[in-house]
C-alpha cells in the first residue's frame, strides 16, 4: 500500500484580508504576513512554531487567505495535500471521479498548486513542494 499523502496547508477566502488577519490574531494568537500583488495578495499564516519554514510539533500545519475576487466569488475554506507527483495524483483524481480546476501554477519558491474538487463537491488542493536543499 502507497504511503498516505498529508494534509500540509490550509487556506481560507478573505473578503477583506487585514480585517480578518487582525480577527485571527486577536482570538488565537496566529502572526500573519501580508504578501504583495506578486503573490496574489496572499496572507502567509503561522499557527505553530516553525524551523526552517516547517512546524516543529508533528500534526500541526500552517496556513494563508487568499482574496475573494470577481474571478472566484464562490470561494471556499481548502486544506492542502503534499503529493510527490502533481501529474500523476491529477489523473487518480479524474479515474476517481473528481475534477481538478484548470492547470497546476507554479508557485515561486514553494511548488506546483492545484486546486480540485472531490466527489462531494468539496474543494481541496494539492501541492508538490519543490525539493528542499
């Protein structure tokens, strides 16, 4: 039996992305870290400590908010699967009765992304993190 692939990331839509980084770092504690138009507005999430960019307590993930645009206005919380090959999960994917949405994106420094729905209608992603060096 294959190895599971593990949930890594998560992300949450954000109407208006200071407001809701501020709500989440009054009530849990999370840091936030606003990006640039270069990475879509992107708010980068730190729930738990990290070394080296990774959690240091085992089960424990980090996350981001992405905007909410006219371009996707129906937008959804989404956890984040790790897989080895982005390819190849896309196409068990599809054989399983799913649907990815578009094209994998490269994201600068952290991998390839895709976003997919599952059998249920629930949208999830999947990333193939670039090799660590």
């Amino acid at each position: 039996m294959a190895k599971p692939d593990p949930v890594v990331h998560f992300e949450m839509p954000a109407r208006n992305r200071d407001r809701m980084a501020e709500f989440y770092q009054r009530v849990f504690s999370w840091q936030t870290q606003m990006l640039g138009p270069e990475m879509g507005d992107y708010v980068l999430v730190t729930t738990t400590e990290t070394k080296d960019e990774r959690p240091v307590t085992p089960g424990t993930i980090n996350g981001g908010f992405f905007p909410v645009t006219p371009e996707m206005p129906a937008a959804y919380p989404s956890v984040v699967i790790a897989v080895d090959n982005i390819a190849a999960s896309m196409r068990r994917v599809s054989e399983a009765g799913g649907k990815t949405e578009g094209e994998p994106m490269d994201i600068p420094g952290i991998g390839k992304f895709i976003a997919f729905t599952d059998t249920e209608g629930n949208r999830v992603s999947m990333l193939q993190p670039l090799p660590r060096g």
